[in-house]
C-alpha cells in the first residue's frame, strides 16, 4: 500500500531509492539501541522532569546525542519516512480485521488519513478514516494523489509542530525528536478535527486507545464522548472560539507527548461536560423533561391527599399508600435538587481550579526555560566530554580488538609449526620413495619428449597440406565465381529470350482477336440476310395460306352446287386445271416453311426452343445446351436479352 519511494518524498530532498536505503542500512543496530533507550526513559511521565532536574542518567542522554551526531538529516527524515509508513500499515491492519476492503482503505487514507485529533496519531488516523468511510463528513481539501504525497505531508506537519513547540530548534533536532520520543499529539491548527463524526465513530475508537493511558481515563474518555457532548463541545469551541486556545497552552510546556496527549484530552472532556451541564440546566428539551405528579394524578386528588391526615387517610389504604408515595417522590425531588445544584458548584469549582492550575503551569513553563538556558552550558560541555570518552572507548577497543586478534593468529602460528615439523618427518622418511618415483617421472619425461618430437614433425606436416588445401580452395572459389557469372548470364539471355516469345505471342493474340472480331461482323451481316430472307418466306407462306383457304372456300362452295357441276363439263376442266395448279405451288411453298422449321445454327433439327420475352423460335434443343445453356445472352435472331426460355416438342406443338 505504501508504493514506491520515488514520488513527492525523494524530489523534493533531491536523493534517489537507492542512497536512501543505504543510508537506512548503514548503522541499523546502534539507532534501534539508542531508540530503546529513549522510549524507557519516556516511560514515566513523573519522573521526566526530576530527571531533567537532578540528571541521573546523564550516559542515555549523551548516549542518544553522540548517536544523533552519527547520522545526516537526510538519513534521518528517511528513518522518519519509513517510521511513518510502519504507522499506516497499522492503522490499514486495523481498518482491514474492522470489515473494510483494501480500496476503500486507501480512497480514506488519501482524503481524510489526518493525524490531527485529540488522540495519539494511530487513534486519529482511524477516527478520521472511519468517519470518511462511514460519509459522516466531507473533507474539505482535496485528496491527495498517492500514498507518497501524504507522507510528504504528515512528515512537514510533525516537524513544524515540534518545531513550533521548541522555538529555535533546528531541523534535524526535531527529526531526532520525534524519533526517539513517543509520537505525542498533533493539534488541529491546520485541518480541523472530526469530533462531531458521531458517538459511535469515537467510541469505537477508544477501544484501540494508547496503552499508556489508565482505565479511569478511558471510561472517563468513553462517558465524555456521547453524542449530546460532542455537540455541545462543537457549539461551545464555536460560541468562545478559546478551547483550542486554552488547550494550547500545554504545547508550551515541556511535557512527553502521551502525558501532554492524555491531559489535553481531559481538559477537553471536562469542559464539555461543563458546557452539557450548564446547557442542560438552561434549556431543557422535550425528551429529557422530569415526569411529575400532576401528569399522573389529577389536581383534586392531590389536594385532598395532602390535605387530609393520617387518621382520615387510615380508612382507605391505597390513599393511604398513594399519600406516602407522594411524600417520598417530594423529598426525593429536593434531594436531586440539592444534589443538583452541589454538583454545579463542584463544577464551577473545578473550572476555576483548572484556570488557576493553567495559569501555574505557564508559570513553571517560564521557570523551566531558565533552568533550561543554564543547563545548555553544561550540556554542551558533557556533550565533549562524552565524546573523548567516546573515542576513548573505541580506541580501548580496538587496541583489545587486536590484541585478542594478535593471541588467535600466535596460536594459529604455533598450530602451523608443529603441523610443519611433522610433515618434515614424513618426507624424511619418504624420501626414497620420493626419489624413485622421480627417476619413474624422468623416464615419463623423456619418453613425452620424443613424442612431442613427433607431433611436431606431423604439425608441420599438417600445416603444409593444410595450405595447399587452402590454395586449392581459392582456386575452387575463383571457379565458382566464374560458372555463378556464366549462369546468370545465361539466364539473363534466357529472360531476354522469354520476354521475345511472350511479346510474339502478344501480337499473333492480337492478330487472332483482330480476325475474330472480322469473322463476328461477317456472321453478324450474314445473320442479317437470313433473317430478311426468314421474313420473305414467313410472308410467301402466308400468302399460300390465305391462297390455299380461299381455294377451300370456294371448293366448299362448289360442294353445295352439285348439280350445277354435273351439267357443266366445262366447269370439271376448270377445276381440274386450278388443282394442277395449286398442287404444284404448294409443293415449293412446303419446301420453303420446311427450310423455315429448320435450326439456324445447325440447319438439320427442327427448332424446339422459345425465348421470351421476344418469343422467337430459332434454334434446335442441343444447339440451345451447347451454347446457349452455359454462356447465356441474347436471342440470335433478333439480339434482345434472353430472360426464360421454353422447350417445345415439334414445330406444330
């Protein structure tokens, strides 16, 4: 959740990842000592100030200055950074085993993850995250962009507050304070607390409370923290405008930040149930208004109650009862009363002793500071002399260092000797054995000499053959060279060659389509002449056929008249002469519309095919499959677009 390092954070002191985590590294066991010491001295809240006074433990003091001295400021606004980031993974831990998710967590953290509030910075960083989360309020500035900027901010903040606290402190000291003391109380001078995030919010929270405070402050803390408290302390700081005021003279005054956090939260706590008191008794509501008598008994009935005696009231025992009931609800009512009023005095008191007790400890905050800026010359004289002491130490040390280290290496030494002598026996009594093995490694010697001799003569051998080889290979590679330009020469003729016969073969498809479009032209003038003579014998064969049906009319006519034929000779001859006639015409006209029947591509089958919608009956039925089926076009007859065509079986069908 924390992220990188490489934001707001290491821009603006100018240090990159990596120095500071060597600077974090560097001396990691001396800082954890001197912050150990620190935090027991601060345990006891008493006994601070008797050991500012009476300096009883001046070795932890001067030991956490020399140890502030080790380490830059750098080096310590990285510890500082890193301290942070360990106090947000807390507060994410506890938002997390509360029920919340990680998103959620972290939107908190970058908008409302103050350290500002009356409590400790891990108690006010939940408080403030969980208001946000549980939208009881918002945040008036706007988040931050990660989790880096609001380090860079809570860091800034932390330093100025103790820099403000300590006037003339420098930088570095701050940091170092902040480092070994415990975290203290940040006011809300900057962003203003979210008290009024409800009861529930608060309360919740004082369940995960400092662990230094006692359990009378906590449910002091828990009872002050109701609902109508918190909103009446919000009108009052409103109304007055000097709690925060009041509350922030304890800045000044030189106490650990837990007691300083625990006593400004009393104080506020008092005097908020001051101001619930005082508004309680000004104006009371509707719901926290007492019941009375009257509300329960009518006026009459308590008149004769009170009016009448014991004896009177003796006959009758529940008037009886009711009237001693009453009596007892009265002194009651004057003993709240008077209790009431003895508690408003003891408030009043309180406050005024609280003014006085203020006032007293600015006195001794002025008194402090004297006894302070007599104390510095000293310090800073101790501070020299602890340094000596010191250098003292580490030069005692280091001077034991070596000396125990001078003891190891003498009994090494002496370790080493008697091992030596030893081995000086041993080859003693290894000595024959040794020199024959010697004589065996000569032998080996001479013997690897000769072949050395050998492989010799056979590198020089090789080295010969391997450069006649050489040779042979350039004149192999002179070779390759020489057929790899003959190829591509022979094939840049062969390309040469190729394009020709494609050109050739470009002009004889030119000349060929030239041909066929003069053949079409011809087919397309002798189509022409065919059709002008289909239309000639189309015409003569209607003539024979108005011809031939006027000849049958006048026969059918002739039939009616038989007598009149049988008379007349010369009538039989007359007809004899038309029918010689006519059955010779008719003999040429059947050869014609026979030649008309006849397919025009192939001229040998009867047409069979229709083309619509020109209706033209022109060609045969396998003409029709073979060229007209699969390419499809137009009527050759008269060149209109085919859209269906219908087979027919016989020129009469």
């Amino acid at each position: 959740m924390a992220g990188s390092r490489g934001g707001k954070h290491s821009k603006s002191k100018g240090k990159t990842k990596s120095k500071k985590s060597d600077a974090i590294n560097k001396k990691p066991e001396a800082f954890s000592s001197s912050l150990d010491l620190a935090q027991m001295s601060n345990k006891n809240h008493g006994g601070l100030q008797d050991s500012k006074d009476k300096n009883p433990q001046p070795n932890v003091s001067s030991a956490s200055n020399t140890n502030r001295f080790k380490y830059t400021e750098d080096e310590l606004e990285e510890f500082l950074y890193s301290k942070l980031e360990v106090l947000y993974n807390e507060a994410r831990d506890w938002l997390l085993k509360l029920g919340y998710c990680m998103p959620e967590v972290e939107k908190a953290f970058l908008s409302a993850g103050y350290i500002h509030g009356p409590m400790d910075l891990l108690n006010n960083i939940l408080a403030n995250t969980i208001a946000f989360l549980e939208k009881k309020f918002e945040p008036k500035m706007e988040p931050f962009n990660d989790m880096d900027e609001l380090y860079e901010s809570v860091h800034e903040t932390l330093v100025d507050s103790v820099m403000e606290m300590h006037l003339g402190m420098r930088r570095s000291d701050a940091i170092w304070h902040l480092l070994i003391r415990n975290w203290g109380h940040v006011p809300s001078t900057t962003i203003t607390s979210h008290l009024q995030s409800g009861n529930q919010n608060m309360n919740s929270m004082l369940v995960h409370g400092s662990s230094g405070s006692s359990s009378h402050n906590k449910n002091e803390d828990a009872g002050a923290l109701g609902s109508s408290s918190v909103s009446k302390k919000v009108t009052s700081e409103s109304d007055t405008g000097s709690s925060l005021n009041k509350v922030g003279i304890l800045e000044r005054i030189n106490l650990t930040p837990a007691f300083a956090s625990h006593f400004r939260r009393d104080v506020i706590f008092l005097m908020a149930a001051v101001q619930r008191e005082i508004g309680g008794q000004a104006v009371p509501t509707a719901s926290e208004k007492p019941i009375e008598i009257s509300d329960i008994l009518s006026p009459e009935f308590l008149t004769s109650i009170t009016d009448c005696t014991y004896e009177v009231c003796s006959d009758d025992p529940r008037t009886a009862v009711i009237a001693d009931l009453v009596k007892s609800i009265r002194d009651l009512q004057e003993e709240v009363k008077g209790q009431k009023e003895w508690a408003h005095r003891k408030v009043v008191d309180s406050a005024k002793r609280l003014s006085k007790d203020l006032l007293e400890l600015k006195m001794l905050r002025m008194e402090k500071l004297d006894k302070e800026k007599r104390k510095n010359d000293k310090i800073h004289a101790e501070k020299s002399c602890v340094l000596r002491l010191m250098e003292t130490e580490q030069s005692l040390r280091k001077v034991n260092l070596e000396v125990s280290f001078m003891t190891e290496t003498v009994r090494r030494l002496e370790t080493k000797n008697s091992q030596i002598r030893a081995d000086i026996q041993a080859l003693k009594l290894n000595a024959s054995e040794s020199n024959r093995e010697m004589k065996e490694v000569l032998t080996r010697e001479r013997r690897c000499m000769k072949k050395l001799a050998d492989f010799g003569k056979q590198t020089s051998i090789f080295r010969s053959q391997c450069e006649e080889e050489k040779q042979r290979l350039l004149q192999l590679e002179l070779e390759l060279l020489e057929v790899e330009k003959e190829a591509a020469e022979a094939e840049q003729m062969k390309w040469k060659q190729e394009i020709k016969e494609k050109e050739h073969m470009v002009a004889v498809l030119a000349e060929e389509t030239r041909k066929v479009q003069i053949h079409k032209a011809e087919s397309r003038a002798q189509l022409l002449k065919l059709r002008k003579k289909v239309e000639i014998d189309s015409r003569l064969a209607r003539d024979d056929r108005k011809r031939l049906e006027d000849e049958l009319s006048r026969l059918r006519m002739s039939c009616q008249m038989p007598d009149m034929l049988l008379e007349d000779d010369s009538f039989w001859s007359n007809i004899t002469e038309a029918t010689a006639s006519s059955s010779t015409a008719p003999y040429g006209s059947s050869q014609e519309t026979s030649r008309h029947w006849n397919c025009m591509l192939c001229l040998q089958n009867e047409v069979s095919v229709v083309f619509l919608p020109c209706t033209h009956q022109v060609i045969c039925f396998p003409c029709y499959e073979r060229n007209f089926k699969t390419v499809g076009g137009l009527c050759p007859y008269c060149q209109v677009k085919i859209e269906e065509s219908i087979r027919v079986y016989g020129p009469s069908s």
